[in-house]
C-alpha cells in the first residue's frame, strides 16, 4: 500500500532504515550464532535464559528493542497521516 502519489501522480512509497548498533557479520552464509548475535540487535535477548523476549501482547512475536519499537511507531504514525 502506498502513502500517496507523487508530483507526477504515481504512487510514492518512503523507505526506513533499521540500523544494527553492533558489529554483524557480511556473508553470504551466516552460523546460527551469527544470526542470533543479529538478531538480538533488534529483539530484546534475555542472556539469563539465553532466549528472546515474548512479546508481551503477541504470543507468536518476539519483543523489539525501545529503538526499533520507536521506529515502527514512528512508521505507523507516518502511515495514518492523510
């Protein structure tokens, strides 16, 4: 779905970027702690349990980083404008 149409009457759609604020492998194949080590940028990871946080309304989710949540909220805002 998009926004709204751009000077020229075609359909415009914004991107976001979600920044990782640690250092991620780049390849092609990544190991399965590779992709937890990413993952956890962007999901809050319990170390105790060594687990993602449930998300505390969706059961089948994991719980996003403040800053990742404040991004999509910010996303969503941006979606509902007129």
């Amino acid at each position: 779905m998009f926004k709204r149409l751009d000077k020229d009457g075609r359909p415009f759609f914004a991107t976001t970027v979600f920044e990782l604020q640690q250092e991620a492998a780049l390849s092609w194949y990544l190991t399965t702690e590779q992709k937890r080590q990413i993952a956890a940028g962007f999901y809050n990871y319990n170390r105790a349990t060594r687990a993602f946080d449930p998300h505390p309304t969706r059961a089948d989710e994991f719980a996003v980083t403040d800053k990742v949540d404040g991004q999509i909220k910010a996303i969503r805002e941006w979606f509902q404008k007129p």
